[in-house]
C-alpha cells in the first residue's frame, strides 16, 4: 500500500483491476483484523451522493473480491491460516494471520521500533531501524487508487508519519555525528518544504557543525521570510534560540566532547544503558502536531532541573479536558531526560474501563521497568511501595503519573531519591502532594491553534481562508483535542471550504456532532468531567452555564442558585480547580465567572437526558 496498490499471493501478482474493488480492498486492508462497517464502504466509495442501490452494490463487490481473490467467508475450524473476509453484523472483516504482511502495518512496527531504540540512547540502531521503515516506499500512499473521505484521512495520517520518521533519522545521523553526509538530503528536503521549521533547523545544526556558519544563519533568514510572507508569523521560540545561539557560537551546539565543525561521532547528551542496571525511557511518542507551549515548556524544564530546587521535583499539571496534558508531558519530558540519567517511568493510571488501576500492579510495572522480579513484589501495598522507595533512593529517575485521581493512591507511587523529578499529570489538582508545583495548560493562542490546524488541513488551504480558520479555531475554544477533530474531519474532506465547516459550527446545536469525529470525542471528555461533579457543583455549573454571556459574581449566582455566598464560593473554587469555570479579575472588588463555551454546551445538557440534548445531539453518528 506504500506506493501503488499491490497484491500478492504466493508468486503471483493478483491485484484487482476495477477501480471500485480496488477502493473497497485498500479500506478493508487499512483496517485489517477489525470491522470496516458498511456505512464506512458507502461513504468512501460515494461520500454524501449514495445511489439507492449502494448496499447491493457493497455486498456485490465483497462477492467480487472473495470470488476473484479466493477469500473464503469464514476461518476454517475458527483459525485463520489465510487471508479471509469475514461477514460480521453490520459490517466486513479483512481478517490476516499475519497484520506485517501489509507494508502500511510493518512501517508503524518499525516506527515504534526506531522511536523506542532513539530514546533507550541506541542510536544507530534506530538509525537503520529508521532506514528500513522508509524503505518500505515506493510512491505515495496507494497512489492509483480512488481515495474517499476515509482513505483520504489514513494517507494523510501515514504521509505524516512518513515525514515524522524520516525526521527522526535525520535527528540519529546527526547524534552519530554524520552532519555531513546529510547536508545534500537536508537541502533539497528545506527546498521543497520552505516552511517546516524542523528540517530548516536540522539543515542549520548540520551546516554549522560542518564549519559552514555563515550558511547555517543564511537558512535562518530564509525561512524567517517564507514564514512572514506567505503565513504572517514569526519562526517559533526554539528556531529563534537555535539562531541565537550560532550567532554566539555557543558550545552547546556541538557534539559532546568535541568542538564546532567536528565530523567523528560522538555519544548523545542522552542517558545511556548502565551494567547491571536497566534503564527505562517509556515516555510516549510525541504528537507530530504539537504547537506551542513555550513557557509552560521552559516553567516544566525550571520546576524539574533548577539549580535552587533542593530534594525530590514535583510537578502537578493540569488542565481541561482535552488541553493536550498528556501530548504536554511527552515533549517537555523529553527537554530534561538528561537530567534523569537513570530512566523515565510512566504510568497510566486509568484502566482500560477509565477505573484507577490497582495500586500494587502499578508498583509491580514500575519496580520491573527499573530491573526487579515481579516474583520479589510483596503482596502488601504498603511493604511494595517501601520496596518501591529503596530501589529509587540512589536513581535519579523522571516518573510520569498520568490520569491520576485519589491522593490515597499516589501516596504509595512517590520515588524517594532526591534526584528524581515526579510529575503528576490530573485533570483537577492534587493537593496532598507535599511540595508539589501546580503547572496549569491554558488553551493555545490564536496563532498556535491556526498552526495546529495547517499542519493536517495543509498550509496553502489555511491561508487561502485565513479569516474563516481563525473563526474555526474560536469555536474550538482553541482546544487541542477540538481542533484535531475539525482538522480531521476536513483533512478528509479536501473539497470542503473551511467556511463550510464554520456555518456548520456556528449553529450551537450542531457544534458537537462535527467535534466527534475519528475517534476525537470532545463532548465525550468533557461529559467525563461533569459526571464527576457533585450534585451541588452541578447544579451550580448548570445555572452558570444557563447565564451564557453574563459575567456572574459569586453572589449572583448565590441568588440564582438559592445558596449561601459562602457555600457558593467553595463550590465556584472547586469549579475553577477543575477548570471547568473561568474566574476573570478585574477592576470590580469581586471576581466575575464564565463558562469557557464548549463546557457550556455540556452545562446545558443537564443529566446528558434533558429533551433539549436528545433534540440538539439526536443525529450524533458513531465518528
């Protein structure tokens, strides 16, 4: 599927010739293993314009390519030796012995591969791990074949990786000291992307360890021009510090141990692998889409590494629902690992069902990725978190608690080393955590949310209409998550004018039907985040909400509520904590209150029951 279509069986090419069965083939092939339902086949094969007969038609091709590729309808004795398609209610499963038999599925292993070998500090390995996944292309994404809606999105999904990868290559060679070779490729990759600031910036980081400082701040000013030309904004913080300092020809820019224009390899800055000792790096792989974040960034790095910081590091992020806290602690977590030469561990602690994972299989998970048997583990929660506390008393380990809830939990999860770094990423604070630093996600600005969105809608598109994404992103909220799903949505849809999508959303009714698409379920996150409530903070919320633009004081809403000022202030605290109220100072003596648009679309919902949800959300499809 990397390049033209082909199938193979055997020895024996039998690729389909009709374009229609080649369509329908590639979509059930994407989604191998899993149900590819009929609405899905009927979407990409007509998008908005089925015929009345699209359903026989559907089941007529299914017929045609189990007939012309011998694909037998069910496994044999329930075990699939081969290749099947498989009827199932609702739907059709392509169902494969071997997933790694489609080259689409083998480039995400070994993506996944390279990614874990970079951060584990094997570089060359990931280097070729690297190599051999780009290999596996010999064109565009099934090019030749009609795209829909829905393969639309899986080639712009599986062209980016393509470019995230190749990227992290470039970021191996250039750790294994091969600036030089890779000036040539880097070259023509900026040529043909003169506004993608990572390659502009590998470019500068090669010319410059290759002796060529002048063309390295030559690149620079290129790109400062493309961006302010053709998008109006100025190159992002890390592109203007890289300039600033070649323009100091600051020793950080070079290869450890060596000086400026070295050409020998030289070891990453990165934690290495000791004997005897076992060294984790199961941060998650970074978001290619990540904008922004630069102070939060550098308030993350400072709270962690900071010289004036005495004992453990610990940091409690949080934010609304959707706000990208996860996304967050991937990429800043990554800017200090060499701070934590003994690992990172990351933890989430929402099962699969969203309920707290047990407290001892944590401590197992975390005392195994640091060398320990599970076998060692004692039964008691209390004698494993002191296990815990011995292993980590001499580590300078960075471990990640994600989704954490109860504070009786994370009590037993501490490290006990003073060089370690502890970050605890919640929805609503944490407050029993002694010393702990709060870092709060705000939504991206404006500009930040127009990048988010052009890097899968596409540049060209954005600033062909860029009044219309700059509404887009207003009724976002701004917010990542929301984004993704508008951005989605239109990347498969590449007909559409984002003025479309902004009447379609402008209607309040219809706004969070187009903000659950492609599994980006934003009313879902938020409707989350109410059900916690209690029901006074509910009650509280939803009259607030029901306010819409008025800008409430706590004794307004005392009035409105029929509560106490005092109880009202303690549920409005607790409101603000969750991030799910906005309290805005100014020059009256009382702050006043709001509820951030999106959360007053689930305010108004009520119980998620109410006539006036099932009327507004009724025609919410699966995404």
């Amino acid at each position: 599927m990397l390049g033209p279509l082909l199938l193979v069986r055997g020895d024996k090419v039998v690729t389909p010739s009709a374009p229609k069965l080649r369509q329908v083939l590639s979509l059930l092939a994407v989604q191998a293993n899993s149900v590819t339902r009929v609405d899905q086949l009927v979407e990409e094969l007509w998008e908005q314009s089925p015929p009345q007969s699209a359903l026989t038609t559907v089941q007529t091709y299914i017929y045609q390519l189990r007939k012309l590729l011998k694909l037998d309808d069910k496994p044999v004795d329930g075990v699939v030796a081969s290749p099947t398609l498989i009827s199932h209610p609702g739907g059709y499963i392509l169902q494969l012995p071997d997933l790694d038999s489609i080259d689409a599925n083998l480039f995400e292993q070994l993506a996944r591969r390279g990614r874990q070998e970079l951060l584990s500090a094997n570089t060359e390995a990931a280097s070729e791990t690297f190599r051999d996944a780009l290999s596996l292309w010999r064109g565009d994404f099934l090019e030749g074949v009609a795209s829909g809606p829905l393969l639309y999105s899986h080639a712009t999904r599986l062209e980016e990786l393509r470019r995230t990868v190749l990227a992290l290559r470039i970021e191996a060679d250039l750790q294994l000291g091969r600036h030089q070779e890779i000036i040539g490729e880097l070259t023509s990759l900026v040529n043909g992307e003169p506004t993608r600031e990572d390659f502009s910036a590998k470019l500068m980081i090669a010319l410059y360890r290759s002796g060529r400082r002048a063309d390295a701040l030559g690149v620079y000013q290129r790109i400062r021009t493309a961006l302010v030309d053709e998008l109006g904004l100025d190159p992002a913080a890390e592109l203007q510090r890289l300039h600033q300092l070649m323009l100091e020809a600051d020793p950080e820019l070079d290869l450890p141990g060596t000086g400026a224009g070295a050409t020998q390899p030289a070891d990453s800055a990165q934690p290495t692998v000791q004997v005897g000792h076992l060294v984790p790096a199961q941060l998650p792989a970074e978001v290619p889409d990540f904008v922004g974040r630069h102070a939060e960034i550098d308030a993350f790095t400072r709270l962690l590494t900071g010289p004036d910081i005495q004992g453990l590091r610990v940091v409690n992020v949080v934010g609304r629902p959707g706000i990208g806290k996860s996304a967050f602690v991937a990429r800043a977590g990554r800017g200090v690992r060499a701070h934590f030469p003994d690992g990172q561990l990351y933890v989430d602690l929402a099962g699969a069902d969203g309920s707290p994972m047990p407290v001892r299989q944590v401590l197992i998970a975390m005392l195994k990725a640091i060398g320990a048997e599970e076998t060692d583990v004692p039964n008691s929660v209390a004698e494993a978190a002191l296990m815990f506390r011995s292993w980590t008393a001499d580590r300078r380990l960075l471990v990640v608690l994600d989704k954490a809830g109860a504070a009786d939990m994370l009590r037993h999860l501490v490290p006990s080393g003073s060089g370690c770094g502890l970050v605890v990423v919640s929805r609503v604070p944490v407050d029993a955590l002694p010393g702990a630093v709060r870092l709060r996600l705000p939504v991206l600005s404006v500009p930040e949310s127009v990048q988010l969105l052009a890097t899968t809608v596409g540049e060209q598109r954005v600033s062909q209409e860029l009044d219309a994404a700059e509404r887009l992103v207003e009724l976002t909220d701004r917010l990542p998550l929301a984004l993704r799903a508008v951005s989605a949505k239109l990347a498969g849809r590449p007909g559409w004018h984002l003025s479309r999508m902004v009447a379609r959303m402008t209607d309040e009714r219809n706004r969070m039907n187009e903000l659950s698409y492609g599994g980006f379920d934003v009313f879902g996150r938020l409707a989350e985040a109410y059900q916690t409530l209690s029901a006074r903070q509910r009650w509280v919320f939803r009259r607030l909400a029901a306010a819409h633009d008025e800008l409430l004081t706590a004794g307004e809403i005392a009035e409105r509520v029929s509560m106490t000022p005092a109880a009202v202030h303690t549920v409005l605290d607790q409101l603000v904590d969750a991030d799910l109220v906005e309290e805005l100072e100014g020059d009256e003596p009382e702050p006043r209150h709001q509820v951030p648009p999106l959360v007053r679309l689930v305010g108004l919902s009520g119980m998620l029951g109410s006539s006036w949800w099932k009327r507004t959300t009724g025609h919410l499809s699966p995404g």
